[in-house]
C-alpha cells in the first residue's frame, strides 16, 4: 500500500496586500527579511520579523510572515496562532486567510481550511493559488468532484499552477481514474521538471496501473531530487516488491527507515519481504520491537503483513484495529448501525473482494 504525498500550494503565496506599517525604515528592513525568505534563509527572515515584532507587537505582515515560516518549518499550530493574530489586526487581506487555510489543512482540519480558503477568494476572485489549496482540501474531504472543480478555476485563473494539476491527479486518482491522472502529473512535470511531489505521486498511480517499471522510473526522479523522503522510498520498496526483485525491495526499505524508522506500515512490511529472502539477522529483537509498537498502537505493520509473524492473537487484532481506524475512520455522515433483533434461523451474510472471474468465486 503506498503512502500519498500531501499537496498544496506554498504557503509563501503572496507577500503583501494592506499592510500595517508606514514607509520607513521597518518597511524595508522587512523587505530585506522576504527576500531572505523567499531564498530559503528561514532563519535569518525569521529574526528579522521578530525585530519589526519587538518595535511594533501590531504588525500584521511580519506576524503572518513569521506564520508562514512556521509552516515551511512544520510548526503548524504555532503557524495557526500567528496568523489569526495577524487577521485579527487586517481581516482584510486574502494571503492572510489563505495561508490560515494551509496551516489548517496541515493540522487536518478541513472544513476549517476550506472556510479560510473561500475568505481568500471571497477578498480576492483571482487568487488561483487559494482555489487551489481549496482544492487539496476537499480531496480530503472526499468531495472529489468539487475538488476538481475548485483546481479547474485555479488553472483557468493561471495555466501555469502545477499545484493544481498535481491536485486534479490526486482526486482523479481517488476516483480510479488513474490514466488521467498520470496525464495530470505529466502537465505538472512539463511546467516544472523539478516538482517532486508530481514525480512521487505519478510513481504511486503508475503502481497502482501496475506499471511498475515506469513507476519505478519516477520515484528514481523523485528521489534525486529530495533523497530524504522516506515516503518514496517506501512506495520504491513496494514496487520492487512486485517485481519480485526483493534484494532491491529491501534496500529500498532500509533507506526508508534510516531516515524515518517510524514511517506508517514499514517496520513490518521490512521484516516481512526479509523473511522472503531468509535473512534472519536480528529476527527476535526485530518481532519483540513490532510487538511493542502494535501494543502501544504504532500504525507499524499491516494487518495481512503480521499474519506470517508469531505473534499473539490479541496482537493481531491490535493490527487490524489500527489498520481499520487509519484508513477507514468512522464516517458520521453514514449514520449509525442499527442493531437487528434476533431471528428464529440464522442469517448469513457473505462478503468478498472475490465475486467475479476468480479462484474463490468457483470454488465456492
């Protein structure tokens, strides 16, 4: 099962609307600390907002600027805090709402980005980038058709967007439309040839496609350009593994857990494809360190995965509970289940993935 890259315009979308601060001196040394920011030197624009801040505490563009780098850094309720106090001061921009709506979005709090994002576009027609992230955050609401309808205003607002290509892929993906979303990825790649989130999600529809090879092909572009995203190796991990060329499945894992040993689902599928191979180098202290992990609930190892390992029924139930509440959560919109009485004869009711021209299908 491959992992999916989260997608969303940069958060660094538009610097400037009304700010909060007259033409003097603060107004150009904040324009030293976005070109310092716009560069990549987060920590040099970062101070330098915290000087405006220390002169003027009110400053609404240094404070949703200093929220903007807290997103780059990952710091997303930090990010969250910084940028309402900005909006309390100027309600009025549009980046201020957009940018609420990524930091949102990161914390998982869709419905709440999607209100931040239609403030932006409410302020501002033409910020194709918040129809965009609109976008990315009705895919995860699962209103695909929206998702792609939002994307499709962005692109019309700039054909340029590749985040909004890279979204439609995404949702058409979610929609087993997975030929065009690979053609999506592919508009995103000719308009930058050096996006890796397009290379890592064209990787993951091709699998899916089973074209494993030209999956293959595309997580290699992904990771020369980001070699420290454990998620493409993974999702390269799984490619090999249908292969069957597991010497290279493995080697594919183990990149993965050095960077990141807790990735979701790798600790098991790792031991799991080195079982295939024989190699029983620390096999022990390897299932003890899973077992732990599934008892403290660790997404660690999927539930099919585990069933070669020796491990305690209560331990494969674990497995399948966090399996089931990480990839199918309670969806209240379905209503709850109605609890039937009792019959006089039994009834059964049989499910299968297997109900077509299949082995299981005949058998029964």
């Amino acid at each position: 099962m491959v992992r999916k890259t989260r997608q969303y315009s940069n958060p660094f979308l538009k610097v400037g609307g009304v700010a909060s601060f007259p033409a003097t001196s603060s107004a150009l040394k904040i324009q030293d600390a976005v070109a310092l920011h716009k560069k990549g030197n987060l920590d040099q624009a970062e101070a330098i907002y915290l000087r405006i801040l220390a002169i003027n505490p009110a400053n609404s563009e240094a404070l949703q600027l200093l929220g903007a780098i807290a997103l780059e850094k990952g710091n997303n309720q930090d990010a969250l805090e910084l940028i309402n106090l900005a909006i309390e001061i100027n309600p009025k921009v549009a980046s201020y709402h957009s940018n609420q709506g990524v930091a949102f979005k990161e914390l998982d709090k869709f419905e709440d980005a999607v209100a931040s994002f239609d403030k932006a576009i409410e302020l501002d027609p033409g910020y194709a980038e918040a129809y965009s992230n609109r976008g990315a955050a009705l895919r995860r609401l699962h209103l695909l058709d929206a998702a792609i309808e939002s994307c499709e205003k962005a692109i019309a607002l700039n054909t340029n967007l590749v985040e909004a290509y890279s979204n439609i892929g995404l949702a058409l993906q979610e929609q087993r439309k997975l030929d065009a979303a690979v053609l999506n990825f592919d508009k995103a790649i000719s308009l930058n040839p050096n996006y890796f989130q397009a290379y890592s999600n064209r990787g993951n529809a091709l699998l899916e496609l089973r074209q494993f090879d030209s999956a293959i092909e595309s997580y290699k572009k992904a990771i020369a350009l980001q070699p420290e995203s454990a998620e493409v190796f993974y999702n390269l991990g799984a490619a090999f593994k249908e292969l069957k060329q597991l010497d290279s499945a493995i080697d594919s894992y183990d990149n993965a857990f050095n960077l990141k040993p807790d990735h979701p689902y790798l600790g098991g599928m790792r031991q799991h494809i080195k079982m295939f191979v024989c190699d029983w180098k620390n096999f022990e202290s390897s299932i003890q360190l899973l077992n732990k992990k599934i008892q403290d609930k660790f997404r660690v190892a999927h539930s099919f995965t585990i069933m070669s390992l020796p491990f305690s029924l209560s331990a494969h139930r674990h497995a399948a509970e966090i399996l089931c509440g990480d990839k199918y959560p309670y969806n209240s919109s379905l209503g709850p289940v109605v609890k039937q009485p009792r019959h006089s004869k039994i009834r059964l009711g049989y499910y299968s993935a297997d109900f077509h021209n299949h082995a299981t299908a005949y058998l029964m």
